[in-house]
C-alpha cells in the first residue's frame, strides 16, 4: 500500500473542485483548496457550509461532524499550500497549457512520494504526466458532478502510472463512499466517452430538425428511464464543455459519431453554453438558474394538428406480448379492442395473458376488481382479421418483418372500413413502406409502443410524407385518452429513442472488444456516472442480442456509418445462438428458469 493520504490539496475551488473538498473533509481528511481567486475560495467556504447546514437539518450528520469538516478545510491562494499534502486533486480548466502549468509548480513544491492526480474527462493523463518529473505518480482520478452525491469515480492510469499509486487512490475512493472503476487512458475513458457520444447524436437530431428539443428529452426518459434528456443534459454540462470533450474524442476516434456537431460549436460560439449562462437548447429563469422559461420555441399548450377522427373500437393484430399489452392498455382505457390472431387458439392465449396481467395489478393495489372485470369484458378474441371490419383503429403488433407486414397490412386495407385509421407499432421499419402495401397510405401511420406496453409511457408517433394531418392529429388524442406520451418524429431508422440508444450500446460492446474495460466496469460506469437504470450489458441481455442487431443493421444500412457498423462481437455471439437472457446466455450467463 502506498501513502495514508490523510492531507489532500484540491487545485480549482469551481463547483467540481469544492464538492470534491467537501467529499474529502466529511470523511476525515485535511484539506487544503487552492485557487487563484478569492471570491472563488470564499464560494467554496460558503458552498461547505450551507451543505454541511443542509446535511445536519436532514439528520445526514451531527452538528459535531460539522463543526470537525469544516475545520478540517482551509483556502489558500497559492500552491505553496499544497508543499506537506501527499495527494493533489486538479480540477482547474480543460486545457493543456493550464494544467501543464499546475504540474510544473507542484513538482516544485511537493515531495516525491505525493500522488499528482488530475480531474481531467478529455484530456491525455499520459501527455500531462510526460510532463512531470514524476510521471510514475501522475493519474487520472475523475468524479462526477455533483461530487457529494455521484458515486462513481474512474481512476485512470497512463502507460507511466505506478500500480502502488493506483491502489492508494482507489483504496482513498473506496474510503469516500465512492465506486471507483480502474480505466485506460483515453478521451472520455468509460462513462464520458460512451455518454457524450449520445449526446451529440441528440443535438445532431436536433439540429437536422428532426425532432423538437421537448420531444427528444421526453423520449429518451420515458423510452429509456433517464433521469435527464440528453439536450437538458448539454445545458447541465455546459455546451463548450461538452464540444471540448468530443474534441478530445475525435482526435483520437476519427469517429464521425464524435465530430461536435456544428450546432453545438454556433451555441459555444455564441455564448449560449447552457444553464451557467441562462440560455442553450432552453432559455432559463437566470444564469445558474434551473427553472426553463418558455422562448420561442416552446410548443403552445395545448397545440394540436386539427381535428381527429372519432376513435371508439380498436383493433389489435397480433398475440404475442407487445400485442397483449397494447390491448390491455386500450381496454383499460375504455375501447372496445377486438385481439385477432392468426387462429383463435392463440387469440384466446392472448387473451388469457392479459387476463393473468390484470389480475396482478388487482393483487398489487393498482386496480380495482371491477375495474379489471370490465377492461376484460372490452376485449375480444377473434381468430381472424375479418373481425377488424368496424373498428376505428387497427394497432399491428407482429413479427418485425416487412414482408409479413406489408402482408398484414394489404389484407388490413380490405377488411377494415373507409376512414379507419391503420397504425403498425414496427420499431426499426420503414413505415412508408408498409403503407404502400396498402390503397390508402394517407391513412396509416406509425405508433411505437415500448415494452412492456401497460407500464411503458412513450409512444412515438411516426408519420411519413404521406401521413394525412387529420390521422396523425387522431393518433395525438388517442395517446392522450390512453395515458401516453406522444412524441413525433418523421419516417427513419430506429426514430428517436433506438436512434440514440443503439449506437451508445454499439459502442459499449467496442470498448469490450478492445479490452478497455469489463462488462461489470461498464455497466457500473453508466448506472453510477450516468444515471441509467441499467448498464449498457444487462440492457442489451434484456433487449436480446438479436434484436439488438437487427436494429444495428438497420441504422447501419441507413445512414452508411462506418461508426454505426455492428461490432463484431456482437454478430459473433448472435451467431452462436447466445442472445441474451431468452436462451440463457448473452453477454453474461443466466440461470436457467
């Protein structure tokens, strides 16, 4: 084991640099912060003591820690300070030159025992340690903001690292409370590195107007169970900061995924960086503030597209899960639903499913017995799509195949009756393709369930070029009167949320596959550092590696990027029958049910 670290020095008393002094001195260390600036090291005494005040008011700690941290944090303006701490923790701005500058001093100043760690998310922990007389002792030691709060710490260690300073400082995070995750270094290491990439395909979409920004956050949470959407995440971040580490990234990718895309470089330039400035993507209530304000963007309340048609019997082909749910979601609503199958058999086993999946809601509080009782009743099984022929609304839920589609919906466009409106719930097809199969392609549309349907909110309404306002402004309300989140998005590969979320997983698994880091690493990154309910690994298990695939393909073939190409691994394990949690074994093994 290398050195205690009882004496910490922190170097940038900015938002970062204070929580992590106030991590530091909660947990019984001194600390000295240092900055340049003495409103900036009386913000940081002011900042420890109304979050040591908060921390005591909720029962957190007593007033005795309190009164312990705070004199266990002392400011200085000068690195002299830092001359008897044996770890210093850089957190002064993303540049070269500045942190280059900071190291040179402190080789100066501290002993050759003291661990030189930087807080760095996109700059080379080998360039800057190249440039110390201790290269052995230089190493990325990255938290995330808030630093009292997030969890995750990413110890970085260059090719120049010692292993004895690496265990000290992952042994001292440990000690914090933290999860510290030992990375290789590269621009973004684990959590920035596949995160920022995500977000600059949102702004990218964003920017091609694809999608409105409200739309894009909102699918991304619902879809995706994200605390934050990815261009309310930008304006968190700050915008210049967020194009600084995909600068970082695309120097050393050549990644087209990691270009900045332009928009965020015309707001940097701009100073339009976000929440710190009051104004990104969103306009807010002040610079610092977090309350957004409306703008000329935001969409009107209550704004729609026209009148809709009536909608009060719908249809639902198929009987397999997504088909089940979609129905029971509509019944509880109170539609008429006709569930068709291809026999009756497999209608009444559909059916029965939902049946079974009501009853849990009854057992669970959520609904009443009569309740369940009547949404039962507004079903009906049929064994043929003939049934369809008077319902408002056909809803497909069927294998994700555009033959069997275009199939489906040639026979749709006979059964059912003049007006009615033709939806596919297809999530990777295109959907102007499946409303050629039919006489009236004004009428058909896209309406994108998640899994599971009953407790999924979003539901992304595709239109194509074809699609009549008057069906989608019936798709808009429909989703209303079921309790769904609409999000519009036009007729491309993979829409919003698999649009975005593919290519974050693809490149999860390229970081696997270039032995950069572990599944549990990754996994661990993403959930601590970046607030995802689930690793990319355990998603992509659940999801099936298969469908995983598909949709790589298909995101692949449209938008011809060589960064969206399926990682090999990927294929590798498809074609070994390993999909995931339905056969047992995927990324991880599973016990079999």
């Amino acid at each position: 084991m290398d050195t205690p670290l009882s004496t910490i020095a922190v170097v940038g008393l900015g938002t970062m640099g204070t929580g992590i002094a106030e991590v530091l001195a909660l947990a019984g260390r001194e600390v000295i912060g240092i900055d340049i600036s003495e409103a900036a090291a009386l913000g940081a005494v002011a900042s420890l003591e109304a979050s040591t005040a908060r921390a005591v008011g909720r029962g957190r700690i007593t007033e005795e820690q309190r009164a312990a941290a705070l004199a266990r944090f002392r400011t200085a303006d000068t690195l002299q300070a830092a001359a008897d701490a044996e770890l210093v923790i850089e957190v002064v701005p993303e540049s070269y030159e500045i942190k280059q500058q900071v190291f040179r001093e402190l080789d100066a100043v501290v002993p050759p025992t003291t661990i030189l760690a930087t807080g760095t998310n996109a700059l080379s922990v080998t360039r800057l340690a190249a440039e110390s007389q201790r290269p052995e002792r230089v190493l990325g030691l990255h938290f995330f903001n808030p630093a009292p709060a997030m969890k995750l710490v990413e110890v970085v260690s260059s090719v120049l690292t010692a292993p004895p300073a690496v265990e000290a400082v992952t042994a001292l995070a440990r000690e914090l409370g933290k999860e510290p995750v030992a990375v290789g270094d590269r621009p973004g290491f684990v959590a920035d590195g596949l995160l920022f990439g995500y977000l600059n395909q949102a702004a990218a979409m964003y920017e091609a107007n694809y999608a409105s920004r409200e739309d894009i956050d909102a699918a991304m949470k619902l879809g995706c169970g994200l605390p934050m959407g990815p261009l309310a995440l930008l304006d968190l971040i700050g915008i210049d900061t967020a194009r600084t580490v995909l600068e970082a990234m695309y120097a050393e990718s050549h990644d087209r995924l990691h270009a900045p895309a332009p928009i965020l470089g015309q707001l940097s330039s701009a100073g339009l960086t976000g929440r710190k400035a009051g104004r990104g993507f969103y306009t807010y209530d002040a610079p610092g503030g977090q309350d957004v304000v409306p703008d000329a963007l935001t969409p009107a309340a209550g704004a729609e597209a026209g009148a809709g048609r009536a909608v009060a019997s719908v249809g639902v082909a198929g009987s397999g899960t997504m088909a089940s749910g979609i129905a029971e979601v509509f019944a509880k609503a109170g539609y008429g639903v006709v569930l068709a199958a291809r026999t009756q058999e497999k209608a009444d086993l559909a059916k029965g499913r939902i049946a079974k999946s009501l009853e849990r809601s009854v057992s669970k509080g959520r609904l009443s017995a009569e309740a369940r009782d009547e949404a039962l009743a507004r079903i009906t099984a049929a064994g043929s799509l003939d049934a369809f022929a008077e319902v408002d609304l056909a809803v497909e839920a069927v294998a994700e195949d555009l033959e069997i589609k275009q199939q489906l919906f040639a026979a749709l466009d006979k059964v059912c009756r003049p007006g009615a409106v033709l939806a596919t719930t297809t999530s990777s097809l295109p959907v102007v393709a499946i409303a050629r199969a039919t006489a009236r392609p004004e009428d058909v549309i896209g309406m994108h369930f998640f899994n599971p349907a009953p407790a999924m909110k979003l539901v992304e309404v595709v239109r194509t070029v074809l699609t009549a306002d008057e069906v989608h402004a019936t798709v808009r309300a429909v989703c209303a009167k079921i309790r769904k989140h609409p999000v519009d998005c036009g007729d491309r590969a993979g829409f919003i949320v698999n649009a975005l979320l593919f290519p974050y997983l693809n490149n999860a698994i390229k970081m696997v596959e270039q032995h950069y880091a572990s599944l549990d690493d990754i996994d661990a990154a993403m959930k601590l550092g970046g607030g995802y309910p689930m690793g990319p690994f355990e998603l992509l298990d659940v999801v099936g590696l298969d469908v995983s695939l598909a949709i790589e393909k298909v995101l692949h073939k449209e938008f011809r990027d060589p960064g969206l190409a399926p990682a090999p691994l990927l294929e590798h394990l498809v074609a070994a029958g390993c999909l995931g949690r339905k056969t047992g074994r995927g990324f991880r093994e599973y016990a079999r049910r």
